[in-house]
C-alpha cells in the first residue's frame, strides 16, 4: 500500500497522485485535508486542516519547519490521525507532495519517504531536512531544464530525478495546423489557463488585452473572469496560443498539447513560478515569457508566440513521466536503490 499525501493548495499535487493511482499496481491512499474528490477510487484520508488560527504562534519553529503552529488543535489532530493510518495500516512508502513536517512524521514511523521537489529556492533549514531524509526526490520538469532548483545540498542534487511533465493527459502528436471548427475566417484563438492557487489576470486587464489583439478570440479557463472545466483538453489543443501561469500542472497541461504559450508567472512561497519562467525564459521553450501581465501590445506579443513551434515542448512533456513516477515509487516500496537512475527514469533532453 502507498500513501500518498496532497497538499491543499492549487490543484496540481491533487492531479500528480490521481494519475500515480490510476498507474500504480498498488493501492494508493490519499490524505489530505482537501475533500475527497469525487474521482478517486481508492481509499482517501481526511485531514483536520491547521490553518485555521487567525494568531498562530511560532509557525515554523524558529525557522526549522516550515508549518507547525503551537497549541494549534488542526495541526495535532492531523498528525494524529497520520500516525494511526501508518501503524495500522503499514504502507510500503509514502509519497509527500509536499509537506516536510509530513515526510519528518512517516520516516520517524519507519515508512520510506518518495518526496516531490518544486522549482524555486529549496535551500532552508526545513528542506534540508525532509529531502535528506526521504528515500527517493523526483521532480517534474526534464533533466535539460536546468536552473530549476536551487540550495539544494550536493548530495540531494546528485539524488534528485527529474522525470518531465506529468499531465493529466495524453500529449498531442498532431502537430500542425490547429483543428478547430466554426471558427471565422481569419480569426485566430488564444486561451487563458488561470490555475487554482490565486492570481491570474483580472476582468479589466482582460478587456485591455482584448482591445489590443483585433483578430484574436479570447476565451478564458478559470479564475474570478473564466469558466471552470475539469478538462482543458479540447480548448488547448484548439488555441493557437495559450496565456498561462507558470505553475507545473498548467505548463504541462501546454505542453502536452503542444501548443505555443505566453507565460507570465504568478507570486509563490520559494520564488517557485519566476524561477521556472526563469528557465522557460532561457531555455529555447516555445514560450513569450513576462515578468507581469502586460496592458497593452497584446495582438504582436500573441503572433510573436505564435510562430513558436509547438512541438518543441517534446523536451519538457514526453507523456513518460507517470511511467517512472510509478517505477521510483514501485523501487522504494520494494526497497529497492532508485540513486542509481536507471535508463528507464531518464528524460531524454
């Protein structure tokens, strides 16, 4: 059995543990404090959530972790709850994405510990200590991808491996002219992919974006101006440019469907999203990247994007990286040496 624990921020630890689940031979129980979702087939823990506090006190203590309120009932129900589900239940590993106080509380009940690394600054205390102590580190992006993550100990580095995007679906080799239908002549589309974790581009900035792009139909995905949908599938593979922040389950989203993208990253714990448009920006990804959300330009920052070939983000979501997510999780559980990264695990550049 493998535990794997889901951050309640944003959507994309939810979406990397449905898709191991659907993968894996063996069962997958998630625990979280977010609702069980109404997909999940297997067994789901429900967490106290421990941020409920409007004073909390000594959160991180003295800069050691990273969550860990004092006198704080969520957080000591939760954990509580953790340790009742290990002892009785004994899991082969537990995936953590991510929590370091939670990979702390499984390695000190004796479970192996696979933990998922996020771009951004890794360097702190806390970090230390739940990387260095897990099994086996993987992250989402391909090994080219390089500036990633940073303060990571050499050791922890040398471990980590990178296993490319890891999207929901299957990615798009139909490259080419974009399949769309009753669309007027002449008229291009580009798509907005807001994500869950806050930010995004308001309803007046929209309109701006609009007003400066004549030939472009917008349609926007989410956030406070756009429509929800569990599946983005259809939308991006009809736009001929998508508008996202630089999260990881939105990039590869993109980069799935192999379409072009004007990036402008969102403000996250650790410098997450900037550092990866930091590469995006680097790297030859077929990405407009921006620092902000522009307010005007927008028709030739679109076709500037445009003529980016798609099909270059090959590199970073090849539709193989649930394959040797579940075959580093498969290796821990049956304590087996993943340092070694085998041919299997490797992204190729």
């Amino acid at each position: 059995m493998i535990g794997y624990y889901v951050h309640h921020h944003g959507h994309g630890h939810l979406h990397r543990a449905t898709v191991l689940a659907e993968a894996c031979r063996l069962p997958v129980v998630g625990l979280s404090s977010l609702p069980r979702p109404a997909a999940w087939t297997g067994e789901w823990v429900q967490l106290a959530r421990d941020d409920a506090d409007q004073q909390p006190r000594d959160v991180s203590a003295r800069g050691q972790l990273h969550w860990v309120p004092l006198d704080d009932e969520g957080l000591r129900c939760r954990m509580a709850a953790l340790s009742a589900w290990i002892a009785e239940h004994r899991p082969s590993v537990l995936v953590s994405d991510v929590s370091v106080e939670v990979s702390l509380l499984a390695r000190l009940h004796g479970v192996p510990v696979v933990s998922v690394v996020l771009p951004g600054e890794r360097g702190d205390a806390a970090h230390r200590a739940g990387l260095g102590l897990s099994s086996a580190l993987v992250s989402f992006w391909p090994p080219s991808a390089r500036g990633m993550v940073r303060g990571l100990a050499s050791a922890d580095a040398a471990r980590l491996q990178c296993l490319g995007a890891l999207s929901r679906f299957g990615v798009d080799e139909l490259r080419g002219d974009v399949r769309r239908d009753g669309a007027p002549p002449g008229v291009r589309r580009v798509v907005v992919l807001n994500g869950s974790g806050g930010g995004g581009p308001t309803a007046d900035q929209l309109d701006r974006a609009r007003a400066t792009s004549p030939g472009w139909d917008w349609q926007v995905l989410g956030g406070p101006a756009g429509a929800w949908v569990a599946d983005p599938t259809t939308a991006l593979r009809e736009a001929d440019v998508v508008v996202t922040h630089a999260g990881q389950n939105a990039l590869a989203e993109v980069a799935a469907a192999r379409r072009p993208a004007v990036v402008v990253p969102q403000d996250r714990p650790h410098d997450e999203q900037r550092t990866t448009a930091g590469v995006l920006a680097r790297g030859g990804w077929p990405a407009v990247v921006h620092e902000g959300w522009p307010e005007v330009a927008w028709g030739a920052r679109l076709a500037r994007a445009s003529a980016l070939d798609g099909g270059r983000w090959a590199g970073w979501c090849d539709g193989r990286a649930v394959h040797r997510f579940v075959g580093v999780v498969h290796a821990v559980a049956a304590g087996g040496d993943t340092t070694g990264s085998p041919s299997d695990l490797r992204v190729p550049s």
